[in-house]
C-alpha cells in the first residue's frame, strides 16, 4: 500500500467520528456557512484539531453519492482540500472516492467538476490531473468516456494509451475486449476515440458479438444488454453489416413482446375469481383475492387478508426459469419464492422445496400458507 494511501485509511475514521454535525446553510463561492462552528475534532490527543473537512467530503466519505451530487449542484467547491492528521497530507473530495474505490461518487464529482469548470481545469493543471488520477483508479473507461465527452481531446487521448497499455487490453483479443466493453457500456465518445486509434478493433469487435449472440441467444437480460450494444457500432461498420444487427434487435423485441403476452395469458388463468382459503391457524384465517392490477406487463398483485382484515400484497414476477413470488407490506408473514412450471415445483426461504405444484395458482397458495404457517399445506 501506498504511503498517501495509508494516510487516507487513517483519516477516514476521524472524519466519520471526530466530527460535529453539519446543517448547511448556504453554500458560496466553495466556503460553507453552516448553523454549527465547523471545526472537526479529533478524539486522539496528540492529533488535536485539524480543518477543512467539508459536506462534500464527509458525503463521499460515507458513500452517499445523491448528497454528493446535490451538494456539487448547490455550489459546494469540489477542489476543497482537507488536511489529514498525519504528514499534512491535503485531500481532495474526489480523491476520497480514489481510495475508498468508490467508482459511483467518484464518477459523479467527475462528472460535474469537467463538465462545469473546463476552462479551470485547463488553466490549472495539477487539479485537472488529480481529477483525472482519482477517477482512473476506480473507472478507467469512464475516464475515457467524460474527457472525450466534454471535449478534453488531449487527455483523451493520453488516457487512451494508458488503456492500451494495460495487460487486460493488450493483443488482438485484449483490444476487441476493449471495444465491447465500450459498447456495453454504451459509451458512445469513448468509442469515438478509439476508431481513431483502431478502426479494425471496432470493426472486429462487432463481428464477434454478433457471434456470440448468436451462440448464446436467449431473451434473458445479459443477451439483451449485448444486443442493445450493437447499436453503438452503427458509425463504424457498413450497412449491410448493421442489418445483420437490426434483425437481431427486431427478433429479440418481438420474443420480449411475445413472452410477455404469453405471461398475461398464463397469469390470467390462474386468476381467482372469489376470495379462497389457504390455511388456518387456530382462530387466524388467511384468505387471497383474485388478482386487483397490472402494474406492468411483468408484474400482477393479489390482495391478502388476516382475520378478515386487508394485510398487505403478494406479487409475481417474471423470471428466468419461472416465477418470483413476493409479499409486500405483510404485518404477519414474510413470503418470498419461486414457481418452476417446467419441474413443477415451488421453493422459499421459509419452508425449502415443494414438489408436484400443478399450477401458478397452486403456488402461490402454498407460499401464503408457509409464509403464515410455517410449513407447506
């Protein structure tokens, strides 16, 4: 580890705990005017006190990347630099989120601080690279991404090499590597600057996706992330080619499509059309009702009562292989399984597997009944 590093892991603590709470007042020109005097303390003696600590570093400090954008957006500086208890080390925000490996906060400080101060940056130097430093480390590609995005076609580039020179990129395989992960991530300008380094790469990278998704089809969602891809190679390649492409996002909507018109018609089977009894325990009686509303094409939710009394919903999901099953709002129950028409069997947490479940509705029935009782009927 790092020298800097270690000063960093050291300081975290004192920040989460030596520190007052801050209510922010107004945020201006960087400098925060707070209800509380603001001066973070350390419990350590010889540490004693230690400034600089702002809202913007105790958020990416415990990971709360929404404060941290609310906090950029209502003019918190993020070039404060703080100062750590040991060796004077002065710490930026984002640099925070280098050595916590926080790739989200650090995407987010990124993001805004190249958008919105470009023409700082460029004219100070040693802040541009920090930035650029700090998100490498967690989100290389989206370094990428953000400098050729907002126009920094120098540091783009030098990022670029920087890729290239990294073992997992290196090769013929690494650099198709390369262009994949771009176009699944969707990162469109990135990709932009590496046809310019490598068209062929592009090119090839395409062809082997297209391979793939072929070998591989499903309608599950990992293919359908590769084949919503495919469209971010449409610059680069011909014409011919991306019709190759459009059949395959064509034939994958229309499976989508017809899948979940098939699960509204499964759905619509199974639906009750009277309340019905599923268990008793005592004087507790439990009963479902028929089914009250699609919330989407996906989803459809059934009323539970308790004693007669409304006591919340259990909803089914489709899933890979079958049905999740979820109770939501439940005072007396937690439900949550799966149905598998295929081996006809049921499974949740509570009460393990059940075989020979001839239906959807059957299922469900007999997750309401282990959730409520403890045991299958």
């Amino acid at each position: 580890m790092k020298k800097s590093q270690k000063t960093l892991l050291l300081s975290i603590p004192f920040i989460l705990l030596g520190c007052v709470a801050v209510h922010v007042t107004k945020i201006d020109d960087g400098k925060v005017v707070s209800e509380d005097t603001y001066y973070p303390l350390s419990k350590e003696r010889e540490l004693k006190r230690w400034d600089g600590i702002t809202p913007l570093h105790l958020a990416v400090a415990k990971h709360e990347c929404g404060q941290v954008k609310k906090l950029l957006s209502e003019g918190a500086n993020p070039f404060a630099k703080t100062i750590s208890p040991t060796k004077g080390t002065k710490l930026e925000p984002i640099e925070f989120a280098y050595f916590l490996k926080d790739k989200e906060c650090a995407y987010v400080v990124a993001d805004y601080t190249l958008k919105h101060y470009k023409a700082y940056l460029l004219s100070h130097r040693k802040e541009l690279i920090t930035t650029l430093a700090s998100l490498w480390g967690p989100a290389p590609l989206e370094s990428l991404e953000l400098t050729a995005r907002y126009g920094y076609t120098h540091w783009a580039g030098h990022i670029m090499k920087k890729l290239l020179n990294t073992r997992k990129y290196q090769g013929k395989e690494g650099r198709i590597t390369l262009a994949r992960s771009l176009a699944l991530h969707g990162y469109r300008n990135a990709m932009k600057v590496y046809y310019e380094v490598c068209p062929s790469c592009i090119r090839e990278a395409f062809d082997v996706e297209i391979k793939d998704i072929e070998n591989n089809w499903s309608y599950n969602r990992d293919v359908g992330k590769h084949i919503e891809s495919l469209k971010y190679y449409r610059p680069y390649i011909s014409a011919s080619q991306y019709e190759t492409a459009q059949k395959l996002i064509e034939k994958y909507q229309e499976g989508i499509r017809r899948g979940r018109e098939n699960f509204r018609k499964m759905i619509a089977s199974a639906f009750r059309q009277n309340r019905k009894e599923v268990g008793y325990e005592g004087s507790h009686k439990v009963s479902v009702s028929s089914a009250i509303r699609y919330q989407d094409s996906r989803q459809i939710s059934y009323k539970v009562y308790y004693d007669g009394n409304y006591e919340g919903i259990v909803s089914v999901f489709r899933a890979d292989k079958g049905y999740d099953i979820q109770g939501s709002n439940l005072k007396h129950a937690q439900i949550y399984g799966k149905y598998y028409p295929s081996t006809r069997s049921a499974w949740s947490t509570k009460c393990g597997t059940v075989e020979s479940v001839s239906s959807l509705d059957n299922a469900i029935d007999e997750l309401v009944h282990c959730g409520y009782f403890g045991r299958y009927r």
